[in-house]
C-alpha cells in the first residue's frame, strides 16, 4: 500500500483504535488460554502472529464510509466503529487460517503458514501420529478462535449502538460471513471439477469472486459502516453500487498478482495460484481465447498444468507465458479497468461529504492498483 494511502488508515485514530481491540483481544485470549492449560499458548502466539500483518483495509472501508454517512470522530459511536473494523479483522484472520489449510499454503505474508507451523513443532517435539494432520487440526482450530473473537468484538461493538442501527448493521455482518463461507466451498468445489466448458468455468470464477471476496472485501465493510452511522435502505444500497464492482476489481488485481507478482512484495511464492488449481478468471479467459484459437498446445498447458502441486519455476514461467500470450492478461486488466471505473462513478453519484469521499477514494484507488 502506497504511503499516502497508509495515511489514510493511520488518520482520525483508525489504525490505533483498532490495533488497539486487537491487542486487547489478543491480551484476553492469553489469560483464558493460561487458565485452561499452559500446553495451548502457542495458540495465542499464532493468532498474534496473524493479526500483526494486513493492511486494516476492510477496517478502512467500513470506517470512512461511516464517515460519509454522518460519523463523527470521539465518543462512543467511534469506538463502536473502530470495534467493528478490529471484528471484520478477526474475521479476516479467522478466513486465512482456513483458507491456508485448504489451498495448501506455504507462506503467508513471508511467513510460514501457521498449519505447516505447528506440523514442524509436532515433528520437533517427537510428537506420536502425522506432524501434517496436527498442523492442519491446529490451523483449523485457530481459524475457529479467531471466529469466536470476531462475533464478540461485533456484539461489543452493537451493543453501543441505537437498536435499528445494530439491526442493521448486525444483518450486513451475518450474510458477510454466510457468504464467504458459501464462496470458499464454490471455490474448493471449482477446483475439484473437470475442464469443462470456458464460459461456465468463467461464470462459476465471477460466483466465486463475489462471494468469497469481493463483497466480503469492500461493499459489506462499506455497508456495514454505514449501517453503523445509520443510513436508510437508499444509501445502504448505493454502498453496495460502489462495493461489488471495486470488490470484484480488487479480487481480479489478487489473481493476476497470484501469477505475475514479485513474491518479495506479495508474501506468496510465484505461481502458488496455479499449483493450488485456482479457477480464475484469468485462467477461464486463457482457456476460452486457446479453444477459439485452435491452440491446443496452450490449452494442454492449462488444464494439465493448473493444479499440479509438483509445478516447477520453469513449469509456472510456461504457464504465464501462456497466459500473457492468450491475450487473457490484458483481458483481466481491461476488466479491472471497466469494474473500476464502474465503482468510480458510482462514488461520484453519492455525494459523499469530504474528508470522507477523499479517503474512500484513494482507499479504492490503492485496491485495485496496489502490488501486494
């Protein structure tokens, strides 16, 4: 994230105000791990580790669009806010720990992941039984602490809040987590089918996208903090006019960093996307530009290569040359392209008051055009 748009998540006590329910999230969590067994603390250790990194993007969104809903700094209706950025953090963190175990992950932003953590710890310690099925149980256990921890930051966070407005914002933030869910099980289920039909393969990449990313990314952060403010149904709606298109566009740039990004930027190794077998956009695109081409050494490429966990450099180097040279990067840009300036214009049309809209605006501007 660039530094003018790390201002704007340090500004008005943002980032302080919600690292600070994390750390005392962090401080509970401890002395309830200690009270029920010593042998659990690297349990804490981990959900520590998590919550250290990330950009408090989703934090960001629902804050300032808060703001542009009538929020104003100082008093219980900020640490309510700030409350509910550190609760879509838990969840965000909850998210990884599961999503790590599920796509086989090894690093996660330069670290190791937390699954192949605790499996070295189990094969350090002489541990009895499979060091990999401990780390996974593990990483699965810790994604379930953080999800404890996000629903009691929100109920916190709610319980300051004028009762139609918690309704509200209370709604927003339970179909987030139903359809992140739903969207990581599209996802797993995209990977398992066979190549089929591009089009389709492309229809089930966009479901995906929206259910596992875009919305749960930026429009219901968006929403949820105007909901917080106390937006009527019109205005809640023009949250989610903005959110969906950056969303998708925001999820669309991860993809395309998935393949060509500088793994020192990003934190991922080069082409973890294409071992894990990700159903994207990008490669639906490839698939559907080779079939109509008749290149069908690009389209053994794809559907032999994508998802082969043994993927060399060489192997990955192979694969995005392919996927540049079937036209399907630069059709992913134009589409990021075309869904941002979809969300563009959208903002313009709400009338947001400043300094709200110049936040939310760079905020935007740095989701789609970040390089990690």
């Amino acid at each position: 994230m660039p530094p003018e748009t790390l201002a704007l998540v340090d500004r008005e006590n943002l980032r302080a105000g919600v690292d600070a329910a994390l750390a005392r999230h962090v401080t509970r969590l401890s002395g309830t791990v200690s009270a029920v067994s010593p042998d659990a603390a690297p349990l804490v250790d981990a959900v520590q580790r998590m919550l250290a990194g990330g950009k408090r993007l989703r934090a960001a969104f629902c804050y300032w669009s808060w703001r542009a809903h009538g929020g104003q700094p100082g008093g219980d209706a900020e640490r309510a806010v700030l409350r509910a950025g550190a609760a879509l953090e838990l969840f965000q963190a909850a998210a990884l720990f599961h999503d790590d175990v599920m796509d086989d992950s090894s690093t996660r932003r330069g670290l190791p992941t937390a699954h192949l953590v605790f499996a070295e710890r189990h094969a350090s310690q002489g541990y009895r039984g499979a060091a990999r099925r401990f780390g996974d149980g593990a990483a699965i256990l810790l994604g379930d602490l953080a999800l404890v921890a996000s629903e009691e930051e929100m109920a916190a966070a709610l319980a300051t809040v004028e009762p139609g407005a918690a309704r509200a914002a209370r709604e927003v933030f339970d179909l987030m987590r139903t359809e992140v869910t739903v969207g990581q099980y599209l996802d797993l289920l995209a990977q398992a089918m066979p190549w089929g039909d591009p089009s389709a393969d492309e229809r089930r990449a966009r479901d995906v996208v929206r259910a596992k990313s875009a919305r749960y990314s930026v429009e219901h952060p968006l929403t949820l903090g105007a909901a917080l403010a106390g937006a009527d149904e019109t205005a809640l709606a023009g949250c989610r006019e903005v959110g969906l298109p950056l969303g998708e566009a925001f999820q669309l740039r991860d993809d395309l960093l998935g393949v060509l990004g500088d793994p020192g930027t990003t934190g991922k190794p080069a082409g973890d996307d294409l071992r894990e077998g990700k159903r994207t956009v990008l490669v639906a695109r490839a698939l559907a530009r080779a079939d109509a081409t008749g290149d069908r050494a690009a389209v053994d490429a794809l559907t032999r290569g994508v998802g082969d966990p043994s993927l060399d450099e060489q192997g990955v180097a192979r694969l995005t040359e392919v996927l540049v040279g079937t036209g399907a990067v630069a059709e992913v840009e134009q589409l990021i392209a075309d869904l941002t300036g979809r969300a563009f214009a959208a903002i313009d049309a709400r009338g947001w008051p400043e300094p709200a809209r110049e936040a939310l605006t760079a905020l935007a501007r740095a989701a789609v055009e970040r390089s990690a």
